[in-house]
C-alpha cells in the first residue's frame, strides 16, 4: 500500500519501525481516554502487533505524518464490510497544525471511498467525546442510533462528494 498524500500531511502505512511512536502516544492516558483499547507499556508486544496486522491485510493502520516526514498521529481503517468502511483510533500529538484534523479526515475518505471503492463508512465516538462528535457533525455524518456509552455514525459517499468541494484547497 502506498503513502496517501494531500497539501500538508500524508497517511502513511505503519511499520514495525513506528511501534515506539505507536506505543508512546497510546499510553497517555489523555490521548485515550475515550474508548483506544489499551495496551501495554511493552515495545516488543507492539512490534509483534504490527507485524501480524501487516499480515492479515484485514485493516489499515496509518501514521499521520507532515511531509517532513515527522509523526503527527495515528488513524486506522477496519470492520471492514461488503458496503462500508469503519475507522478510528484516531490520535494525534498535541499542538499539531489545526488543518491536521481535516486533513487526515479527507485522506481517509479518500483512501476508503476512492481506493477502497466503498459507498459508505460506519463509525462510533464515546458520549461526552464532544469535539470529536462535533467534528463529524460538520463533515456530514449522521447518528444512527446511540447506546449508554456511544453515538453510531453514518457517513455516506454522496456526503463526502458535498464535504470535499468545500475542503478541496486542502487536498491539493
């Protein structure tokens, strides 16, 4: 899989290389609090994830990185269905560009509807995760449905179609 590139980040796939990174921005508490699964503070179980992800070839998993090549975050596509894409653990570091966001969001949908050929992405955010909620709000996802602890989103192509016009100065 190649890197994904736009105006001022690209997504590139994770290595076994970037298990450090991976691990140290997973381990702060105020980076996770919502929801990552937790790991380990063990850099060779993470070395060892990443080697059999990059086996299975059932999800992606992308470093969020400037092109200066310096990590700005994680993100990663799975739950893949015969109709949509589903995608989170999105981390970044603190401080990062404020187009980081939007970036990496229209990277995604790029990679999962324009490469992946997928019509729709499904996802869920915790209760009380309001930027994110917010965030996804303004691109044009809608809520399904909730339960006691998340919110079900639905992002459609035709959505994103609408989305990209008005971000597209971000893309080139």
């Amino acid at each position: 899989m190649n890197t994904i590139q736009c105006k001022n980040i690209n997504l590139r796939p994770a290595r076994v290389e970037d298990s450090e990174f991976i691990l140290g921005l997973r381990l702060r508490k105020h980076k996770t609090q919502y929801k990552i699964s937790q790991v380990e503070n063990d850099l060779v179980k993470q070395q060892a994830w990443l080697e059999n992800y990059q086996q299975k070839n059932l999800e992606y998993y992308f470093v969020i990185e400037k092109k200066r090549h310096e990590n700005l975050g994680l993100v990663r596509v799975h739950d893949l269905q015969p109709n949509s894409f589903c995608w989170g653990s999105w981390l970044m570091e603190d401080n990062v560009p404020k187009t980081t966001a939007i970036e990496s969001a229209l990277l995604l949908y790029e990679f999962g509807f324009g490469k992946l050929n997928y019509k729709q992405s499904h996802f869920d955010v915790s209760k009380g995760n309001d930027r994110v909620i917010s965030f996804h709000q303004r691109f044009g996802a809608k809520i399904t449905h909730e339960d006691e602890l998340n919110y079900y989103f639905n992002y459609q192509l035709e959505d994103y179609l609408q989305i990209k016009q008005k971000y597209q100065r971000y893309l080139n």
